[in-house]
C-alpha cells in the first residue's frame, strides 16, 4: 500500500497542515511516511503545496512526480497537477472556489464544497479539513479517533479552542464520501 | 525503544547540535535553512547556551573561530551563497586546527542562484573551497535519522581530529519531515583529546595557548603542512563511510549520496521491475571518498556500467572515475538548478545505456 | 493624486509582486518618478539588492546590475568609475545595507563616491521570512527574537542615516517614510535631491525610507502604517540630516 499525495492550493489554506496531519496519522498507525513542501516566496499569494508519502514500504524519494491523490483547493492547482496524477488516482476537488471539472476521464474526481461547509460551520479556515475527511473516508489510511488525536497535539494548548471545530470540519468531510 | 517524533530536517539539525553538547552557534538567515536557526534561537537560551544572530556569514564564521579557539563546541550553518563567503574563515580555522561543524544545506548556484535543492557544492566542499592544502570531513546524511546520528559524531570527528567538518546537506533534506526517534544512534567510542591547546587565559600554570596560521619561514610552514597532511592520511584511513545496497551480482550500480541516494533507491526498485539489478553505493563520507569500495565495483564481473547520479552538472563522478580506474565505463545523470532528478528519467537513461527496452 | 495613478516612463508594465500593503512597490515608483523628473533614464544604471527587492530589474526600466548580497556599493563604485558623468544608484534593504553590507555602504559613503542608496528600512528581513535585522527595534518579535529583540544579547538597533552622516564624504543625508500622503510627498522631494547632489558632483547621498512589511510584522497594511509611526518614527526621527554636505539637521 503506497499513496503518494499532493495537496495544493493558496498560501493560507492550510494545505502545510493537512500534509503534516497525514502524515503524523500515518507515522503513529505504523506506516513509513514523509512530507516535503513547496518552500519559498512562491507561498506568498502563490500556490503552497506539499508531497505526502505514505506507504508500508521503504520510502525513497520523498518527491511525488506522479500522485496516487490530489487534494485540490484552488483552480490554479488544479490547473497545475491534473496532468501530473497517476492514472486512476482519486482527485478531491474544492467545489466551493474551483469552478471547472476534471478534465481527465482516467482519474476520479470527488467534488466537495469545502469553503461552503467550513463557512457554515462558522470558520472557512477548516476548509482544509473538510477535504481531509473526504480524502481520509475514502483512503481509510488511519482511523479517525487517531487522526483526532493527531490534530490535537499539533494544535496544541495555545489553540485548543479550535479542537471541536476541526473535528466537526473532519466529520462532515467524510460523510460527504460515505456511502 | 525511544518515541518516534515527526521532525523537520532543518529543526532536527538544531536539536542533533544540542544533543551533541553544542552550546554556541553563530549564523545569518538565508534559504533554504532558516529553520535552523529560528529553530536554535529558541532551544539554545533553554539549554543555557549562546545563539547570535551574525550581521554576515563573514563574521559567523570567525565567530566560530573565535569560539572554537576559545575551546567551545561551536556550530554554524547556512546554504551555498553563505558557505561560499565562510570560505576564508574555513581555511584559517582548518590551517588553525580548530574543531567546529559547519553544515551547508545546498541550494542551486552559481550566483545568487536559486532556493531549490541542490549537490552543486561537492567540489567546494571536497576539494577545499578556499586557499591552501586542507580538507575538511564531508558527512553526507540522507536522511532526517542520519543527519541527527552524523551530526552528534561530527562533533566528535572534529574534536578528536582538531578539524573542522561539514555536513553536506540539501533544501530537501533541510525542509522534509519524518520521523525519527530523538537520540544520537549507540556512537563509536572515540578518544576526545583535551583541548589544552584553547586560548582559556593563561596563569604561568602552562605555556602560552596561540591560535595561529602565519609562518612566514617556508620551512616552518612547510612543516606546519606536514603535520596536517599526515592528519588527513590518518583520517583517509580511519574515517571512511559508506552503505552498499545489493552491489553484488548487480547490472549496473548507481553512485549516489544525500537526496540523491534516496532517489536512487526507487529507480532500484522501479528497475527490478524490468529485470535490471541495480546496486547502490552510497559514500557517506564524501571526504574521506570511499575510493576502494568504488575500485572494488571495477572487479566485479557482472557489472556492465557504473553511475553517478547528482543534483549538479557531474562533479562527484570525477571521483568515481578515479576509483574505477578505467575498469567499468562510467555514466553520469545529473539535473541543476535545484530540479530534481526523478527516477523515470534515471531509469530511462539507464535503459539508453544498456540498451534495453 | 498622479502619483498613484500614472504609471512613470522608468517604470515597465509589469505588475509589482510585493505583499498586499508592502511598500517596496511605491518607493519603486517614486524613484521612477523622480528618474522620470530628472529626464535621466537614458543616464542611469540601478544596482539591485539580495532582499524582497532583487528583482527590482523586472520593474525599473533601466540598464540594472544585481549585486551579491550587501556588496551593492561596491558594485555601483565599479560601474560609476567606469561612467562618471552616469547617474548609478543601489537600492538596498535594512539586511543587505546595514547587516551584512554595512562596510560597504560606510566605505562609499566616506569615499564620498558619486552614487545615491534609497534605504528600505522596514526594521526586519523580508525576503528570509521575518528574521531580526539590525534595524529591529528593542522588545520587536522576529523569528530569530521569538521572544523579542534583547540588547543585552542582540544590541541596540542602529540609526544608519545619524551614522553615514557623521562621515565627511556623505553630502546628503535623509531619513523619510511612506505612512500618509504627506509623508509620501517629502520623500519623493529627498529622492529628487539625493540624485540631484549626485548629478552635481557633491559626493555621497542616501535617502533612509522607514517602510512596512505587513507579511513578517504579522499585521494587516492599514495597522503596519500605523506601526511604522507609532514605533519606528520615534526611534528613526524624520528629517535631513546633511545637505549639500553641511551637517544640518533639518526636521
Ligand atoms: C551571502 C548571502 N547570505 C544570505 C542570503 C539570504 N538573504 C537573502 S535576502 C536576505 C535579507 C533580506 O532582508 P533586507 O535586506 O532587509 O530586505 P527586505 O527583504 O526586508 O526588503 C538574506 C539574509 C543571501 N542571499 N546571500
Ligand atoms: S515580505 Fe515584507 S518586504 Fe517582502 S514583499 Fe512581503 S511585505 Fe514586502
Ligand atoms: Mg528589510
């Protein structure tokens, strides 16, 4: 089992976070894992991204040239990595702010309206974690009460108060994908 | 067995020093290595010791040199513009015997060059990058767990050779996370001379400590030069590292360090795919080079063909090609600017060479 | 209000790619306004700092030399000995100029050679992403001060203009901001002389900005400003403090 991610979308979006999220999960369920990010002026205004492996194999290169799953929050990302996933990888698409579809018929798209969940559940920052549940509920890389636990470490006392929203975001981005 | 803990490369650097027993580190931000010393900026006052933002690499790095003959265990670090402006300050502190760590965390050059990862400083770093006959010790971790044990025994490789060594590193390496477990791997017992030599203030109780690289008599300098060869011959000897990866009975061997040996490892497994055996020889010291571990490749019979793969324009396949002596043909691949290789295209190049496919 | 909205001759069209509220983009234009003035666009060669500034080329149009981090007077002291009667300026960052470049920029001052600095001090290193520059003030928050600015380890921030006035070959010597229209309006009159001391052979000058980076201050643009002149004026007093190479202070 390998999925080698790429999560993208604007400086801000919280793209680092969730890369980090995964790969922590990953770490504590026993999996080799790794996390490189895009660096630099380019994550002012310009896209951030970061390279997420998870896998029970040995990790070599930590770079992912061609993703197994794209997390996508914004249309230039979109427009950057489509043409980069591997063939039948799964792509979650922010709906809320992409306005176009996936153009490849051999990838599968998941269409999630993150900024319009986050918004409604009163803070459009857990955006990110909206798409994380949908991509967690159809990975099924860690269960989610260690992806909780996870969460709340990295937050940490300082931001505690942002546990429960986080977990709401966590749990209705997997319920969009639970069938 | 020790907690695992998700780290940035950059960070673990910061706390690798201080596990070493590193109290004093001077340095200037540049990318892509920042984190260091935001990093140690914090840690360090904890640890009760001394952080100082430098007003230039310049001064950073006669800082260390002034700490360094003071006696400390002292570190600085920093990305290829930077090393490359340490450069004096490296010749005195290597021609002055000083022990201290010095880690580059490569970026894309020449120039001003980019942020990206780079291995474009081999040359600078191996073959001596300012004036005279010196070496320094070139440890090449590949990952975050190495770069943590390397750095701890770098330390230790300074102190007990009085030189300074580097830790070659690259922005992957520097800004990556994973996970490792915080504690220095079970360290090679080695003797730690005492630094009686340090400028501590003299009481009559001892000779005057001078730190000094000025002979103006050619005998004496020459004399001086003698003293430090004899040194690296010993190091040459006694401090060679490297990891071999199913070299025997391989096709071809990939020569790789740092990132690139990481890179290495998924072209082995994608070539296996296709019925190619790839070995891999990982030097781990680039200074001291594992020149007989390369030379011993040359007697192998089932080797067609010997690669260096390289973040730079082909500078670690000169050494290579020194070990091999002509025994194996030598292929190089390499992409610059700080983009990274990936292994499709190593393995197409290899499949080019071989003529398979 | 031309200032805001006609682009200048000496500047290209190519959109600034400074953060929101970052005031690098507006000193860049009133240089090119004053360039524009002056009709010496055809005359003058630009040397480009290591700093958020290091692409200044892409928007001064104007033959331009990128120079290694803070050596940027030594650079323009090459090219302006190469072309005495061209007008050469650097443009430098708080980083670049007073950090790592500080011998630099006090050895071309004292040389009185025949070059004009434009200053950002904007108390921090944009570019590396908010760490402690000379200018930072005491009690200031950067990631290499998590727990603000110490002198008793970090020192005391420095007044470069106050400095480089002291030294006999500065002939103009400023220090201006960019918080409020007003503001804005005096520092274009102190560009315009500065390379006017320039053009009439009198020796150094250097016009200190006080500026903001709302990005590694960790604020929005409006409070920035605000800052700036809470904070930074007090401690970097406006005003010239040489002209035509006569120490007078004038605020
Ligand atoms: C020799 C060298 N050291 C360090 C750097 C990294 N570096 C790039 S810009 C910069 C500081 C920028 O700060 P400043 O001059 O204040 O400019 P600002 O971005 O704030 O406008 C540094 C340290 C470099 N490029 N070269
Ligand atoms: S980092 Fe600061 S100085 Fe640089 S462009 Fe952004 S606001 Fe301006
Ligand atoms: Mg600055």
């Amino acid at each position: 089992m390998t999925h080698e991610v790429i999560m993208a979308g604007f400086g801000g979006q919280g793209v680092m976070s969730i890369g980090q999220l995964l790969t922590h999960a990953g770490m504590e369920v026993g999996l080799n894992v790794s996390w490189y990010p895009s660096y630099g002026p380019e994550m002012r205004g310009g896209t951030a991204f970061c390279h997420v492996i998870v896998s029970d194999e040995f990790i070599g290169s930590p770079l992912v040239t061609s993703p197994t799953d794209l997390i996508i929050m914004n249309r230039p990302s979109l427009d950057k990595f489509e043409q980069t996933a591997a063939s039948g990888a799964s792509v979650f698409v922010n709906s809320s702010l992409i306005d176009r579809e996936v153009k490849r018929d051999d990838i599968k798209a998941y269409y999630i309206p993150a900024n319009d969940i986050a918004n409604r559940l009163g803070n459009v920052r857990v955006a990110n974690m909206v798409m994380f549940g949908a991509f967690l509920a159809c990975t099924g890389i860690a269960p989610v009460d260690v992806v909780e636990l996870c969460f709340k470490e990295m937050l940490g006392p300082s931001k505690a108060h942002m546990i429960d929203v986080n977990r709401k975001a966590l749990r209705e981005g997997m319920k969009l994908v639970d069938k | 067995m020790a907690q695992k803990v998700l780290i940035k490369g950059n960070e673990a650097i910061g706390e690798a020093a201080i596990m070493a027993g590193c109290r004093h580190f001077f340095g200037y931000p540049i990318t892509p290595q920042n984190e260091v010393a935001e990093y140690i900026s914090k840690r360090m006052p904890e640890a009760g010791g001394c952080f100082l933002q430098a007003e230039s690499e310049l001064a950073a790095i006669n800082m260390v040199y002034g700490a360094a003959g003071a006696g400390a265990r002292v570190m600085t670090s920093s990305s290829s513009p930077g090393i490359s402006l340490m450069q004096e300050g490296i010749s005195y502190i290597a021609a002055s015997e000083l022990p201290c760590l010095i880690v580059n965390v490569m970026r894309g050059g020449p120039g001003l060059g980019g942020i990206q990862p780079s291995q474009a400083d081999y040359f600078q770093a191996t073959k001596g990058g300012g004036h005279g006959d010196y070496r320094l010790v070139v440890l090449a971790p590949s990952t975050i767990q190495e770069m943590i044990d390397l750095i701890v025994e770098g330390f230790d490789i300074a102190d007990q050779y009085r030189n300074p060594v580097m830790i070659l590193a690259d922005g992957m390496l520097g800004q990556m996370m994973e996970p490792v477990v915080l504690e220095p791997k079970k360290r090679i017992e080695r003797q730690l001379p005492a630094k009686d030599w340090a400028t501590t203030g003299c009481d009559g109780s001892r000779p005057r400590n001078v730190i000094n690289s000025l002979f103006m008599i050619p005998e004496q300098l020459e004399q001086r030069n003698l003293i430090l060869i004899d040194k690296y011959k010993r190091i040459e000897q006694n401090e060679v590292q490297y990891q071999s990866i199913d070299i025997e009975g391989s096709d071809v061997v990939l020569v790789a360090y740092g990132t690139m040996a990481r890179i290495a490892r998924t072209v082995a497994k994608k070539a296996k795919e296709l019925g190619i055996s790839v070995g891999i020889l990982r030097p781990i010291t680039l200074w001291p080079f594992p020149y007989d571990a390369v030379a011993a490749i040359g007697d192998m019979p089932n080797v067609k063909a010997v690669f260096s793969i390289e973040m730079s324009a082909g500078q670690m396949v000169e050494d290579i090609k020194l070990g091999i002596n002509g025994k194996k043909p030598v292929y190089f691949y390499g992409r610059t600017g700080g983009m990274i290789p990936s292994p499709n295209e190593i393995l197409d190049y290899i499949c080019d060479v071989l003529e398979v496919r | 209000m031309s200032i805001i909205f006609e682009r200048p001759r000496s500047l290209t069209d190519k959109p600034f790619h400074y953060c929101p509220g970052c005031t690098h983009g507006l000193v860049h234009r009133l240089v090119a306004e004053v360039i524009d003035e002056l009709d010496i666009q055809a005359n003058t060669i630009g040397v480009e700092p290591v700093g958020c500034a290091v692409s200044a080329h892409d928007y001064f149009d104007i033959d331009m030399q990128e120079a290694a981090h803070g050596r940027a007077p030594a650079v323009a002291t090459g090219i302006k000995r190469v072309w005495p009667d061209k007008v050469v300026f650097t443009y430098q960052g708080d980083g670049d100029l007073a950090s790592i470049g500080m011998a630099e920029i006090v050895h071309a001052a004292a040389r009185g050679e025949r070059i004009t600095t434009i200053f950002i001090n904007n108390a921090i290193f944009g570019m590396t992403g908010g760490q402690m520059a000379p200018t930072s003030l005491l009690g200031q928050v950067t990631t290499t001060s998590p727990h603000g600015r110490d002198a008793g380890s970090a020192g005391y921030p420095i007044r470069v203009s106050e400095l480089l006035a002291t030294l006999q070959g500065a002939a103009y010597v400023a220090r201006v901001s960019v918080h409020d229209v007003k503001n804005i309006a005096r520092a274009k009159r102190s560009i315009k002389k500065a390379f006017t001391t320039q053009i009439e052979d009198k020796g150094f000058s250097i016009v200190e900005v006080l500026s903001t980076c709302p990005i590694n201050w960790g604020m929005t643009p409006a409070d920035s400003l605000k800052w700036l002149q809470d904070n930074m004026i007090p401690y970097y007093p406006l005003g010239e403090l040489k002209v035509d190479g006569e120490g007078v202070i004038n605020r």
